[in-house]
C-alpha cells in the first residue's frame, strides 16, 4: 500500500503576505472614510447656515420683524427687534429658544469668520448687537461669511447680496 503525503495549508509567508495586504487595504479604507465624513460635516454646516438664513429673510417679511445674525467663531446669535410704538425706541433682543435658534448646532473643529460686510447697512459692533440685519422689505446687510473646517483645505462661502440673493459657494 501506498501513501501520499501532500501537504494542505499556507506557508508563514503566505499568509504574512495576506495580512499585510488586508493591512494597507484597512488603512486607505480609514482615512479615505475620515476625509469623507470631514467634507460632510463641513458640507452639512454650510447648508444649515444657508438655511438659516434664508429662513431669518422670511421670518423678517412675513412675520414682519426687524431679525439679525451674529457670528462668532465657532456659534452664532440670532436676534429680533422690538419696537416699542409709544416711546418709539427700540432694542435688540437674544432669541434664546425657538426653531431659529435650535435648528443649528455648529459642530466641533468648524469655524466661522465674517470677511465682509456692507459697510453701508452696517449696525453696531457690540457684542450683544447683530452684525446683519434683515428687513421686512426684503433688504439684507449684504455679508461673506466663510465656513471652514481645521486642517481642511476646501471651506464655502455664503454670500449674501442687499436684494436678499443668497449665494453659496465651495472654494
């Protein structure tokens, strides 16, 4: 009788080499997945802030109001204008709750930074001032407002025109 000896299985090596493959393969796999939830969440934000202020335009004509928007580097305000029609003064006031204020939450490691501003329909700078007024005639404090993520080199900017045209842009 005859006995064959074969032998079934991997070598060391061969399977050193499969490991090293699933290795580098596992490695392009997460930092391409990090990249692309970067790219989102700064896409998401800029969307949002777009929104935000599309939705600040009409709540300014339709409810009518004086609104404003504040922004800082990493939040932003949002602000009405109350009218007192006896004494015919006014004041800015914080929206602290409401759809406005809570439709947003500006993520961690994106900044905000307002490059230009009309310097025409400019309010004042206080800190507890808006930096952009919407008026219920549909006239906008025209802004540049850019949205970026650290240590990422794309950003967008939101730009918005006194005619309330809104613009928003991937740079």
């Amino acid at each position: 009788m005859r006995v064959h000896k074969y032998w079934y299985g991997f070598t060391l090596i061969e399977v050193l080499v499969v490991i090293v493959i699933i290795a580098i393969i596992t490695t392009v796999a997460v930092v391409s997945y990090s990249g692309f939830a970067d790219k989102r969440k700064l896409e998401n934000t800029a969307q949002q802030l777009r929104t935000l202020t599309q939705s600040l335009e009409s709540e300014a004509l339709f409810y009518p109001a004086v609104m404003g928007l504040r922004f800082a580097s990493n939040n932003y305000a949002v602000y009405r204008f109350n009218m007192n029609v006896v004494t015919h003064t006014g004041e800015w006031q914080l929206l602290q709750k409401g759809p406005l204020v809570d439709s947003i939450r500006i993520p961690s490691g994106i900044q905000l930074q307002l490059l230009s501003i009309n310097e025409q329909t400019k309010v004042d700078t206080a800190a507890d001032k808006p930096q952009i007024v919407f008026l219920p005639s549909s006239h906008v404090t025209s802004f540049t407002l850019k949205i970026a993520l650290q240590n990422y080199a794309k950003y967008y900017l939101l730009m918005a025109q006194n005619n309330g045209e809104l613009q928003l842009i991937q740079k």
